[in-house]
C-alpha cells in the first residue's frame, strides 16, 4: 500500500486529480486520527468536527493546485499543518468578531505535548511562538507540527525529514524550550 499511494502522490503531483482523490480515500482514516488529535488539543474552540476538519483540508488541499508529496508520511505531515491552520483562522476570526473579550490567563507548562490549550488566546500565543520557531530553526518547527499537531512518533518523524530518531528527541527538547521561552514573555 505504501508503495502505491507513492504513485498516487507522483501522479497528483503531475496534475492527476483522479489519483488525488484516491490517495485522500485512502488515507482517509490517518486523515481522521489526526483531526481528531488536532480536535482534542482544540477542545470546543471551534465549530468543526474531526470529520469537518478533513474535508475542509481536503477542500484547502484542492485549492492549493499541484502538490509535490514524495510520500504518505510526508503528505500527512502538510495536511495536519493545514488543519492546525483551518483552526487557528477560526479561532482568529472568532477573535475578530469578540473584539477583547476577557483576558485569558495563560499557565505555562514546558510538557506542551501533554496539555490542549485552555482558551483562544494561548493557542494563538502557541501558534505565534511555532512560527517565531520556524523563522529561527525550521526543522525544529517541522517537528514540533509532526509530534504535536499530527500526533506522529519519533520513528515516523524521523522517516519523514530523514533524519534520526536521537535527532528527532534532541529537536523535540530544544522545540520546547524555546517554546516555553516564548510563552513565558
């Protein structure tokens, strides 16, 4: 199976829709473990569901035109950043309809991968700190969005930026340092 969504991802990457559609079908149910990751850590922050949130992926997917994957983990990896990017739009645009609303008080925990955000302001400070992270080290980021966002193990993460898995751990530890850093200014 590995091999043939490979083909399928060389085949979309060259314009093939059909064979777009058949690597989501595919892929389907990775799609909706990690949305419904990606949900759990949102908890009621947004109007979606896990199965709302892969098929407005899906749709972002469609939309972004011909996309290069050269495989399945790596495919995965783009759609979990874009389903953490359908969520924080929403809970920007939530924002923007509140215009204040009440201060949320934000309780610093360096053990980020074990905690969901608590409010609309502290996924948006995660999500301003992930990107101040991926101006400084983008790989540090990249694992940050695979571990956290996309719920993949070292191993996987590994595979997919070709690196090894004791690189993996000491990205993780330097993501979250400068990750708790961040948030505790």
């Amino acid at each position: 199976m590995p091999a043939e969504i490979t083909q399928l991802l060389r085949a979309a990457s060259q314009g093939d829709a059909g064979a777009a559609d058949q690597v989501v079908a595919l892929l389907y149910a990775d799609l909706r473990r990690i949305a419904g990751r990606r949900m759990q850590q949102s908890g009621d922050m947004t109007l979606l569901d896990a199965t709302a949130l892969v098929h407005e992926s899906y749709l972002k997917l469609q939309r972004a035109g011909e996309l290069d994957f050269a495989d399945r983990k790596q495919f995965l990896a783009y759609a979990a950043k874009v389903m953490h990017n359908i969520v924080i739009d929403q809970i920007r645009a939530r924002q923007a309809d509140k215009r204040g609303g009440e201060q949320v008080l934000l309780t610093l925990n360096t053990a980020i991968a074990d905690l969901a955000p608590q409010g609309d302001e502290e996924v948006l400070r995660v999500h301003e700190a992930l990107a101040e992270l991926a101006e400084a080290e983008p790989r540090l980021a990249q694992v940050v969005e695979m571990r956290y966002f996309a719920g993949l193990t070292e191993a996987e993460i590994a595979e997919a930026l070709d690196i090894t898995e004791r690189t993996v751990q000491r990205d993780w530890a330097k993501a979250r340092l400068f990750l708790a850093v961040s948030l505790k200014t």
